[in-house]
C-alpha cells in the first residue's frame, strides 16, 4: 500500500488578528524577512503562514514548532533539517494557504484563485508546450481562464517537487489537462525524466481555487484537511 498524502488547507483572512501569535514561532531569519515587508497585511500574512506550517509539521513529528530547522536547496525548495522520510511543501494564493506532507517521495503542491486573465491565450503561447497551448486556445471562451490555471498548477508543482521552479522552461514538460483526462505528466524533457515515476493530482481546496500536487512516487490517497489557525495556536 502506497503512503498517501495529507493537505491541509487555512484561510489567512484573520491574518491581521493572529499574526502575533504565531510570530514566536518564527526563527530569526524569518523574523528579519517579515520586518522587511512594506505593507503590514503582507507581513502579518507571511508570519500566520509561516507559523501555521511550522505548527502543523512540527505535529507531524512530535516536535515544537520553534525547534524546526530549515535547509535550502539551489532554488530554494524547504526541507527539515534533521528528519529523513518527511516530505512537504506549501503553497499560498489569495487569502489560502495549504501544506502537503507525505512520506512517499519529494512532492509539490500549487494553489491559484480563480480569475479573470485576459493574457491567459497569450502566457500559454509564449511559455507553455506546444500542447498545452493549444488546448487553452481550444477552450470555450466562459472555460479559458479554468484551463489556464488547471495547466498551471500541475505545472507548478511539478517544478516544486524538482526543486527547480522556474530555473527549468516550462516548455520542457507536459500536463494532461481536460475533464476527459486523468492528471499525469505526458513528457518531461530537458533533462529528460519518465513521466511514469510520478503521479500528478488534482484538488479543491477551496471553493474558486484550483490545486495539484506532484510527487516522485505512487501514492496513496490524498487526505484533505481544513484547518482553523485560531485553534491551531491554542
């Protein structure tokens, strides 16, 4: 039986409220990076979500949430110092936060607010494969901006589980997109990968959000939690 994943999803809207709650959670470095924000919604937005899943990763090992020390790759992907076999990666859009964890393999996780993108034609003709693009350019009019961020998301979170982001051209790989489809990677290229070592999924964490994940590795079923941060402090 394949690990599965769990996804928990947070709203920020009581940013404002609870920021300074969660702000002795930080470490100093994250402190210093929340000092630098010029708008306070932002920062107090990046603090609730930075403790929030400092809270919820320290639950998932039995820690206190002040003792996570965090490791950095090249393109800057988070890992936990010091724990092996724990996979995990955050996404944040609009006023949503969510965490995926799992012991499966590296994993990515993207979220996006449904919205209007008159660019949608245009940003998948300049940056997605060339199929991916036309079936943007094939959608309905009323359905552009879904499949936009259908292909966006998948696509995201590929490149968060790489660890690469968007040092790696986003024509390199292919997403399934479409009602008819399952999620799955078509092609990876440049460097070349297998797209049958990974499983790609989609999600609704939120009512007009979109998400994916992608992870190196079959899996299990995917868990989705919401979680209330007020009570999470406590």
């Amino acid at each position: 039986m394949h690990p599965g994943v769990e996804v928990w999803s947070c709203g920020l809207e009581s940013a404002a409220q609870l920021a300074a709650r969660y702000l002795p959670l930080l470490s100093a470095d994250e402190t210093e990076r929340a000092a630098r924000f010029r708008f306070g919604h932002l920062r107090d937005a990046y603090v609730l979500a930075r403790g929030v899943t400092r809270t919820l990763l320290a639950r998932c090992i039995g820690a206190d949430p002040r003792s996570l020390r965090f490791a950095y790759a090249t393109y800057g992907k988070p890992t936990l110092e010091g724990i092996d076999g724990l996979h995990f990666n955050a996404s944040h859009s609009g006023t949503l936060l969510v965490c995926a964890v799992t012991a499966a393999g590296p994993v990515g996780v993207d979220i996006e607010r449904l919205r209007p993108m008159p660019d949608a034609r245009n940003i998948a003709g300049r940056f997605f494969s060339t199929a991916e693009a036309q079936r943007v350019l094939a959608a309905p009019p009323e359905a552009i901006d879904a499949r936009f961020f259908e292909i966006w998301t998948r696509k995201e979170a590929f490149l968060k589980a790489t660890g690469e982001g968007f040092s790696r051209a986003l024509a390199s790989f292919t997403v399934s997109s479409g009602d008819a489809e399952a999620p799955r990677l078509e092609r990876i290229a440049e460097p070349d990968d297998d797209p049958a070592l990974w499983t790609l999924r989609a999600f609704v964490p939120a009512e007009s959000y979109l998400g994916a994940l992608a992870v190196r590795a079959p899996i299990g079923e995917i868990a989705l939690r919401r979680v209330d941060p007020a009570g999470l402090a406590r």
